[in-house]
C-alpha cells in the first residue's frame, strides 16, 4: 500500500474527492442527468472511521488507512446520495474487483502476492467494467446510494451503512475543507 502522504493543504485523498464533487456538483445538477461514480473497494469491508485520528497523525498503517480512506468513500456516496434525493444526480460507488495495478509498488510483500496471484487478478480494462456500467447503464438511470461489484449490487458492510457515522464524516469533511454544503 501507500506510505503516509497528505496533500498540499494536509488532508488525505478522501477530502480530495469530497472536494472536487463539492465544486462540481452545481454545474452536474444543471445537466439533463448526471452521474456520480465512486471507486471503492471490497476493502471497506475491514475499514473503521477513526474520528480521533482521521489523518493517520498518531500511527500509520497503510493497511488500515487505505480500509478506512475506501469505507469513507462508500459513507460518502450514501450521505451524498441522501441529500441528491429528488435531483437529477445519482451517485453508486463501485468495487472495481482486485485489479493488476501498481498500487502494491510501495510494499514488497504485496508486489510478492500480485505478483503470484496475477493470474487471477483483473486486467485494468475489466476492472473498468463496474465503473462504466455505473456510469452508462440505462437501467440505472434512477438508481442510486448503492454499491456495486462485476456489474451487480454488491454488500456494504455494516460500517458502510451507518447513517449517521455518514453524516458525522460528511459535517466533519465540510468543516476541514471550510466548506457548505446544504
């Protein structure tokens, strides 16, 4: 995984996603229809928002940040959904499926275990799959707040489905980035 890095303004790379939605949002709500798709990954399975350490400042475990940096991910496609109701705007996070990608190259021991199991893993191009489905698919045209994987509603975990560590992690998010969001 991904040693500790923040951006230029201290934040991880969810804030960056809630941002740039947040500035787009205005100009996709203008759109005939528009659709938000959000990568996750089944590894929100095993992530938990530490609100006491949302940044990773008191110790840092690439394992558990890029779980929890996936699970924020799924609570923000749920609260984002939430507040789209009745717009022109949906929003469904996917789980591209266990793509070969370099995301392991700052880890040995995971460039060992892509590299042994690169036979199973997914190419980019299927990978992709999930996600232009999302984006493209008519019959999902009204669809929206789910999680998909291989093209198919897929199972959030529990964490995944609190509203209100949702909303928590959203308040929290337009609080940092000095933003509203009504």
């Amino acid at each position: 995984m991904c040693p500790y890095m923040k951006t230029i303004d201290g934040f991880d790379a969810h804030r960056s996603h809630f941002l740039l939605t947040s500035l787009l949002i205005g100009q996709l709500k203008r759109s005939v229809h528009a659709r938000i798709v959000v990568v996750s990954s089944l590894a929100h399975n095993f992530g938990w928002i530490r609100f006491h350490d949302l940044h990773s400042q008191g110790s840092y475990n690439s394992g558990l940040a890029y779980c929890q940096s996936k699970l924020a991910n799924v609570l923000f496609t749920r609260e984002l959904a939430r507040r789209l109701k009745g717009t022109n705007v949906t929003v469904n996070s996917v789980h591209p499926g266990t793509v070969n990608s370099d995301l392991t190259r700052h880890s040995t021991l995971m460039t060992i275990f892509f590299t042994v199991f690169s036979t199973f893993l997914k190419t980019p191009r299927e990978g992709a799959q999930t996600s232009i489905y999302c984006a493209v698919a008519e019959e999902l045209h009204s669809i929206s707040g789910k999680h998909f994987s291989d093209c198919a509603p897929a199972f959030v975990a529990p964490q995944g489905r609190s509203e209100e560590t949702a909303r928590r992690l959203w308040d929290i998010s337009c609080e940092l980035l000095g933003i509203e969001w009504n």
